[in-house]
C-alpha cells in the first residue's frame, strides 16, 4: 500500500469576510478554523501534513505553532498553483496525495478514510468527494459523461447555465495517486475568468488522457461545508456548538442551559458535572466529575478539581483541587494554584498564587505573587503589595498563620507559621513564627468641631424658652440673629425670654466628645 501524504490549502484571503485576517483563521468555538481541519488530518497518516499558507502566512504559521510542514504560495494564483508548489516540496515521494481545504471544519477523518480506500481499490488517478446539494449555489459541479463517469468539474463562475443546474458539487477534496497528478499540473493553464490555475481543471487533463477517475458522494455534505461570509460564520459557530454540547451532554454532563453555554472543542468534563447558565470555557480545560460550574462563569486554559464549585467568576490558566470553593466574584488569573478543600471568596483577584489546604481568603483581596500555606486565613481587604515600580515581589505566608482584615504586605515579606497578624496593619517586615504582629497607629480623639443644631422661632411677644442637651458636662452656645453658633457665642445658663419674631440657634460643644442632640422647647409645653 503506497504511503499518503495530505496537503491543506490555506492560502487564500477570503474577500468576502471583508477583513485583514486570513479566512481560515477565523475563530469557531475558540479554536482556527483550519485546526479541525488539521486535527483531522493527523488521524490518516503518520507523516506530517502540508499547510500551503500566502495570505498573511505568517500569521497562520503562528496560530499552528510546530503542527506540520509548511509550504508557501506567494502570489495568490489559484488551487492548482497552490498543489504545484506543495508537489515540489514533495520531490521524492510518489505515493497518494490528499488534498483539503482549510475551511472546512466539520470534515471528519472517517469520511477522509472512506474516500482513501475507495482511492486505493479502484487503482484511480484521482477520486473526488462529492455531495448533493439541494441548493448548490456556489460550488463547482460535477459533470458527467452520459454513462456515468466524471470528465470535468467547473467552477459556478465559470459555469453555463445548464452546467449550474447540476446538483452535484465538487467539495473541493481530492485523492491523487501523486505521479499522474505531477503530469497533470505541468498541462495547467489560466483559462478561466480569474487568471487562476484551477485544481479541477486537473480532473479533466486526467479524463482527456484516459486515467481512470473515482468519485464518492458524501453521505453528510454538511461536513464539506464552510463559511464563506459572516453570515455563514455564525451559522458554522452555531452547529459546531451544538455539536459539542451534545458530545458533552452524552458523556453524563448536565447543561441546564444549552443557548447560553459555550464550550471550546478542547474541553473535557468529568460525570455528574452541571454547567449553569452564562458559561464559557475555552482551551484546553479540564473540570473533573461532581463540579458545579457557574451560572455565568468563565475559564479558559484549567484545571478544576472532582467536586469543586466556581460561581459567578473569571478563572485563565488555573489549576484547582479537589473541593475547591471559588466564588461569587473571583477573578482568578494565570499562575494560579488552589489546594484541596481551599475558599477563595467574593471579589479577590489572584495572580500567580498558591493556596494550600483548607486556606481561606474569603473576601475583597488581591494577593498577587504569594505562596499560602495550609489552613491560613486571609481577612477581608488584605493586599499585597508586590509590585515596587520596577519588578514584582513575593509575599509568603506559612501554615496556621491569621492575618487580620485590612492588612498590607509590603513585599518582599514572610509570614512564619502560626503567626497573627493585627487587623488594620501594614507589614514591611518578616514575622517570625508563633508571633503576634500589629504595625497601626496608635488611637486618638481629637474636638468635635460642631455639634448638633436645633433652632426655635419665637411665635409671641415674651416667649419663655429653655435649651435642653440630655448628656451632661456641655457648653450650650446660642444666637438669636440667625447666624450660627460658635464657641464664642453667647453661653447658655437658663431660660430665655424672646421677642415674637426671634430666632434662636443653638449648639452644644465638648472636649473631645462627639454629642448628641440639643433641644429647644417653650416653657408651658
């Protein structure tokens, strides 16, 4: 059996997405559209693939990283130009070659094999895939002779109007036994409307010299489909969701809510996991059995934990352990590592932390930089401050310890195990082991400047008033030409007599006391 070979066709810009990024870079469900392509592809043989790339080929390059070989088309002339360049990269081997396109990610590698076996047992020069397209706007046909057998494929550009009456269309995925195709190629010419080399113009060099032609029609055409417009890209996001949230929900995951849960191809979860409304998850993450993830919830590139629960949060490049706790309101970002039986509660943000054993940091911290012991707990609003101006600085915090609210860590600083840390503090420097640390101001009182007002308009001629404060040892102060009290004025010491019309003000002032209210009545009420 002669060995294969498979080149993907990923040169071209895709004009009617109307973007600068290559088409088959455009993202579905998170991942390239050439990827599926190319995980595909992977599965039939076990030399590498060839990816053509022009258009911004350094940029799809990037987005593959080591996968396959690469070969460059650097004019955009058409899909049989593109096969010629990748041929002579392939000087030397003569077996079967396997042509795809890069913007087909629902193309499986079984119906790739079916076509290869029907390649190999009827000897062919070349065998297409084809499908049956109740509409077939768009693709090129298949023509046939009137017994049967395949003499041309034409571009619908190119097409007459009874050529594109044929429902029969060309996928675009070919088998060619290598040395016909390399003859083929060299009899190539532009004759088409674009001034492109097309690759179906091979299938009829091939049926003009008399090499045996195959063709297998595809018993899901919706494989061969790919988006050509933005339209058509959300329809492809759509299916290939549904698609993996079906795998999923097979393998005994509960998806409360399918229409709002989104889920990259590269994700795994454990059994008797839920996933609540609102979540994302994207990379390669992993969640184990039993975890309850969400509502509205995002992670991307983690690992969580069998039994843990993530609610309401933000988790990149995480790794979680068993009976984790995150949530609500947590953003946890890269570096990240929380121990079993750990709580990392509402509004903390973590960065490149550990938290060991049945630590808690339960609420409205940011601990950047730190490693946690076991069976710490981290009070409300405590951060460290790790950050100098010119580079990062970690903060360690040993087992057993307790850290009061509102404590600041100036790093770099260590913790030592079993410590206390005083609420309210700000530490800058290590704490030894079993101690207590409280690094505050010292508590003071200083003058109430003003107290309660209360004031009383006089009704009648002689009205008689007192002014009353129910906390002893105060100077009541008072005006009677409406402006405002101060220590200065006028002091209080018994009743009043005021004319009609009058209006009194008055305030209670006190060394270092914060006072309650003063009150003014008329004598007889």
């Amino acid at each position: 059996m002669s060995e294969l070979r498979v080149v993907i066709l990923a040169a071209g810009k895709g004009t009617r997405m109307n973007s600068e990024q290559p088409k088959v870079l455009f993202p579905v469900c998170g991942v390239p559209m050439v990827q599926y392509v190319l995980w595909e592809a992977e599965k039939l043989s076990p030399l590498p693939p060839l990816v053509v790339v022009g258009y911004k080929g350094e940029q799809v390059m990037a987005a593959l990283g080591g996968q396959g070989e690469y070969v460059w088309q650097k004019e955009q002339l058409g899909t049989g130009d593109a096969v010629k360049k990748a041929c002579a990269h392939l000087a030397g081997f003569d077996g079967d070659l396997l042509v795809l396109y890069g913007d087909t990610p629902f193309i499986t590698a079984q119906s790739l094999q079916a076509l290869v076996d029907v390649h190999r047992r009827s000897g062919a020069a070349a065998t297409v895939l084809t499908a049956e397209l109740p509409d077939p706007t768009g693709y090129g046909r298949i023509i046939r002779s009137p017994e049967g057998r395949l003499t041309a494929i034409v571009e619908e550009k190119d097409a007459s109007a009874e050529e594109k009456k044929v429902r029969e269309v060309n996928t675009g995925i070919y088998c060619f036994a290598l040395p016909a195709l390399r003859t083929s190629l060299g009899g190539l010419k532009p004759q088409n409307a674009q001034g492109e080399y097309y690759l179906t113009d091979v299938i009829g060099l091939l049926a003009a010299a008399g090499q045996t032609l195959a063709t297998v029609k595809s018993d899901r055409p919706e494989e061969i489909m790919g988006p050509n417009d933005r339209v058509a890209l959300a329809q492809t996001e759509a299916k290939m969701r549904w698609q993996i949230l079906e795998r999923i929900m097979a393998s005994g995951v509960t998806v409360l809510d399918p229409a709002t849960t989104y889920i990259d191809p590269r994700v795994r979860i454990g059994r008797d996991t839920t996933l609540y409304p609102g979540v994302l998850l994207w990379g390669a993450t992993q969640i184990g059995p039993n975890c309850q993830i969400g509502p509205y919830t995002q992670i991307s590139s983690s690992v969580i934990g069998e039994g843990s629960r993530v609610v309401f949060s933000n988790l990149t490049d995480v790794t979680l352990g068993r009976a984790v706790e995150v949530g609500p309101f947590t953003y946890l970002r890269p570096g990240t590592r929380v121990a079993d039986g750990a709580k990392v509660g509402s509004f903390v943000e973590m960065k490149n932390t550990t938290v060991g054993e049945k630590s808690k940091v339960p609420h409205l911290s940011y601990i950047g930089d730190t490693t946690i012991g076991s069976r710490v707990n981290i009070g409300a609003g405590t951060i460290t401050c790790n950050y100098d101006g010119v580079r990062k600085w970690p903060t360690v915090i040993g087992n057993g310890a307790f850290i009061g609210s509102n404590t600041n860590f100036v790093a770099p600083v260590t913790i030592g195990e079993g410590a206390l840390v005083g609420a309210g503090s700000t530490i800058t420097k290590d704490v030894p082991a079993h101690c207590v640390a409280v690094a505050r101001a010292r508590q003071s009182f200083r003058v109430a400047p003003v107290v309660f007002l209360e004031e009383y308009m006089a009704e009648e001629d002689c009205c008689l008033v007192q002014i009353n404060c129910p906390t002893t040892e105060v100077n009541i102060h008072y005006t009677t030409d409406g402006t405002e009290p101060t220590e200065t004025s006028l002091r209080y010491q018994g009743t009043l007599f005021l004319a009609k019309g009058t209006l009194l003000k008055a305030k209670a002032f006190r060394e270092g006391w914060m006072p309650s209210k003063t009150g003014v009545r008329k004598i007889g009420e």
